[in-house]
C-alpha cells in the first residue's frame, strides 16, 4: 500500500459497528500500557557515527536472498535519526512506557568494552532525556538479538566467554543511563537467539546445528543473564533503585487430544520450550526441567554419545541462576496443539525431535499474515494460569504480545485480536489472581521483521518504507490502543477509519 503524505488525509472515528462483548473489568490502578521495538527492525543509521558490524548487519548484506524480501535494515524506520518524531508518537498514544533496545554494537564497536562509542552514547542518552520530558519511562533491553559481529567470530552465543563481554556491556550500560533507566531487562527471548540463531538457522548468524549449538548458546545465555542481574543487584541496585529481569517467549501448547500421552507431550513441549529458561531462574529447584534432561540424556545415549548434549550446570551455577529476576518478562503470540511423536527415530539430533512431539495449529482458527500466529486469546490466559502454578505467581511484566498483517490501515484483525488478548489478560488478572503489572504491545510501528524483512507488519502505525521521510501514520488499532489507555478498559466499539 503506498500512501503519499500530501494528498491523504487520515481520519478516525468511533462507530457502534462491530461491537463484541466487552470485559467489564478494569485494568489495576498500578498497571502500566506501553509498546514495544528493537533497535536492529528500528534504528537504521547501520554504520553511522561509529557504530560497530553486527551479526544481523552481516547477514542480510552477505545472504540477501536469504531474507524473505531481500531487504535489510540499513535505514528501517530511521529512528537514528527520527527519534523526537517516535516520542512524538508514543505521546500521542498516551503510553506509560516504552521498551526499545540498545544496540550493542553502537555503544561498543568492537562488542569489547575497552572502547566506548560515545556518539552512540549520546544519541541513547538524549532520547532517554527526551522520553522523560514526555513523561513516559524507558524500559531498556540490553539485548535484542544483535550481537557485534567480532563476538560472532568467536564463536558467538555457544562460546561461554561471550557471558562476561556481556557482563561488560550491561556494566557500561548501567553506568551510563541507569540513573535514568528504572527497568532493565537483560535478554529478550533466549529461545529464538539458540534454537533460532544457532539451530535452525532461521535467525542471525544462521547456523544450523540443532540439538548441539542451540545448547550450548542456551547455557551462555542463562549465565549471561544472571551475570548482568548480579552485577546489577550488587553494585547498582541501591543508588538506582531499578528492577532488572529476563524476556522469555512462550506459545501455549495445548494437547490435540485427550490422550495421556498427547497431554505428556504438551507438558513436556511447554518444559522443553519455555522451562528451558524459566526453570533455571523462577523455579524453587532452579537448573533445566528434569523431563529436559530425562528426554535429551536418552536420546544422547541411544545415539552413542557418552555424555548428554544439554550442557550441565554445576551446583554453584545452578544457585547463582536461580532466582536472578526481579519479575518474568514474558513475550506471548499464539497457541499450538500438540501431539506425541517420543517414539521417533533417534538417529536425527535436533532439539525438535529431542522434544518428541508434532505441533499444528486448528485451521478454524482466525489467521494472521504470518504462517506462525493465528489468533487464540483463550491460550493466553491458560499460558497465564500454567505459569501462576508451576512458578508460585510471579510478578509479570507482559513485555510483547501483537499480530501481523500485511499493512492494512484500517487494521481490524489487530483490533481483533488485541481485544480478545487484553480480555484474558483481564480474566487471568481479575479471576485467576494473576501479578501482572504491565502489557506492551508489539509494535509501535512497522519495521524489520527480522527473516520476513518488511512483508509482515505488527505496527500500530504504518510506516512508508518508499518515503525517504519514512512517514508515520497511525492505523486504525493506534486509535482502539489510545482509547484503551484513556479508557483503562477494553473499549466498546472499533475504531473506524476514513482514508479521505
Ligand atoms: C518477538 C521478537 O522479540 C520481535 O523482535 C519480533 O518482531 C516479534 N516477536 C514478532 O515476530
């Protein structure tokens, strides 16, 4: 869709038209609405200023073809230099927050911390400054997937030494803007930067060594984590009185059947692909879920190998994970129904058949522009009500939750599905007594969506990626959000929009 910034003008209003039952429930005084972005799908400004090459620069300049459209994020949204426009628009919204990303590379070029980038510094810093005047609180990711590429060629994630240059760069991190930032969260979804990154290969660096790399990156990344929540408890905590804490994304996996074993398999697949992280660091026993180490020790053994693929962990390790988050970031798409396949052939080694199970998702389910994410907010709050049992309820910060389209204005299916979403949620908070303190939704405008380039857009403004100006237009579901926000309820009606 091309929209020329002269000639249209964009109107919203509110109709009855396709009113849906609405939660009479409010949102707690004390929750908080934002939205969410990453600074590689945003920023642009690849190798302005000093900016150092990251794993995603790398990538999609040497491998175009293999991102969907061939693009890549040299100038995305242009947020490097558009950044007083963003605030402008989150302003607009009326959000509490917002959570981005910083770019590793852009404040340490070498990905070491020996040298600082202090252009990249600065442009962090003044829009943190920019978003406080505006009365909206920065919630910063340290790592959104965009490793400098020098650490890359060490190996990367499933080298143990990149935890402690990590550490470094949260030190740095902290030093510079912790006087501002109040909540930090150290990694966002670790299992897409290990099965993605490093075993499917769907993900920067794109390495395909499933069952073996994506472990031993797992490893790291948990160790990086707690490195940076330690440093942080230790040294920084008291002086800048901040939360700190970890992303994790899960699907709600949903048995197909009845059967005891679908109903195994379905457990185990929520162990395998959310306790890998959670387990270690928000159970009371912490290290990986015993049926993880049940399930990838036997298949080890039934291919010869003396030891198990799945790294261990040593006492010590165990203890210092555990624990090492102030609140659960949790990131939550859309469900998947599960059946059994443990018995499968244990000659291929990948964590998909480590895992035994086949998942699909119900064709009679309302779909989205991507292959992955249908909507089912009734997964959302089982998700919720699993994990207040198996953590003992802990504190939520819901840090993204969105739905792709292919760039419609008048949004409805966003609509859609963030109403049936925001619903559950309000159940799982009202009738399930669940902690959740905040929800941020996924994004606030178009952008780099990752290996589908620009042909999936979750914003809730379009952004015209033909204009140098990279204009910002709200849609139809900016106005539903605004008004929700205002409203701090799920509104009535859907917004209509009229493109004049
Ligand atoms: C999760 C990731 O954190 C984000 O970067 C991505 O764009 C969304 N999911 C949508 O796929």
């Amino acid at each position: 869709m091309e929209i020329r910034k002269m000639n249209v003008v964009v109107v919203l209003v509110l109709t009855s038209i396709g009113v849906i039952q609405a939660n009479t429930f409010h949102f707690p005084d004390n929750f908080s609405f934002g939205v969410a972005t990453a600074a590689y799908q945003i920023e642009g400004g690849w190798n302005k200023s000093g900016k150092g090459e990251n794993i995603w620069d790398r990538i999609t300049h040497k491998r175009p073809e293999w991102v969907k459209d061939g693009k890549n994020a040299d100038i995305a949204c242009d947020s490097y230099h558009l950044w007083k426009i963003d605030v402008q628009l989150l302003k607009q919204l009326g959000v509490d927050f917002y959570r981005f990303s910083l770019s590793w590379s852009r404040i340490l070029p070498t990905g070491f911390s020996e040298y600082i980038n202090w252009n990249g510094v600065r442009y962090y810093s003044d829009f943190i400054d920019e978003l406080l005047a505006n009365d909206i609180r920065p919630v910063v990711t340290l790592y959104h997937w965009d490793l400098p590429q020098p650490l890359q060629d060490l190996g990367g994630w499933p080298n143990l030494l990149i935890a402690s240059y990590f550490e470094d760069y949260a030190k740095v991190a902290f030093q510079l803007f912790g006087d501002r930032v109040k909540t930090w969260i150290t990694i966002n979804e670790p299992n897409e930067i290990c099965d993605t990154g490093y075993g499917t290969g769907a993900a920067a660096p794109g390495i395909e060594e499933s069952g073996t790399l994506d472990y031993l990156c797992g490893k790291t990344v948990l160790i990086a984590h707690a490195k940076a929540y330690h440093l942080y408890d230790k040294y920084y905590r008291n002086k800048q009185k901040g939360e700190i804490g970890i992303t994790i994304v899960s699907r709600w996996n949903e048995p197909k059947t009845n059967s005891t074993r679908d109903k195994e398999a379905a457990e185990r697949t929520m162990q395998m692909q959310f306790g890998w992280w959670a387990h270690p660091i928000f159970s009371t026993k912490g290290d990986y879920p015993l049926v993880m180490k049940e399930r990838i020790r036997n298949m080890s053994q039934c291919q010869n190998l003396e030891e198990s693929r799945l790294p261990k962990f040593t006492t010590n390790e165990i203890e210092y994970i555990k624990g090492s988050s102030d609140f659960m970031g949790l990131n939550h798409y859309s469900t998947w129904l599960i059946t059994d396949d443990s018995e499968n052939n244990c000659t291929i080694v990948s964590y998909e058949n480590d895992m035994g199970m086949k998942n699909v998702q119900d064709p009679s389910w309302i779909p989205s522009a991507a292959s992955w994410l249908k909507d089912v907010p009734w997964g959302f709050r089982k998700l919720l009500q699993w994990i207040k049992v198996e953590y003992d309820n802990p504190l939520i910060h819901i840090t993204e939750n969105g739905f792709a389209d292919v760039g419609e204005l008048h949004d409805t299916g966003r609509i859609h599905y963030h109403r049936g979403y925001l619903n559950e949620l309000l159940n799982a908070i009202h009738l399930d007594g669940c902690k959740i303190k905040s929800y941020a939704l996924w994004s606030l405008m178009d952008n780099m969506e990752w290996q589908d380039g620009y042909t999936l857009k979750f914003g809730l403004y379009y952004v015209n990626f033909s204009d140098p100006l990279r204009t910002r237009t709200p849609k139809s579901s900016a106005n539903f959000y605004k008004e929700l926000i205002r409203l701090r309820r799920i509104p009535r009606d859907t917004p209509q929009l009229i493109v004049i």
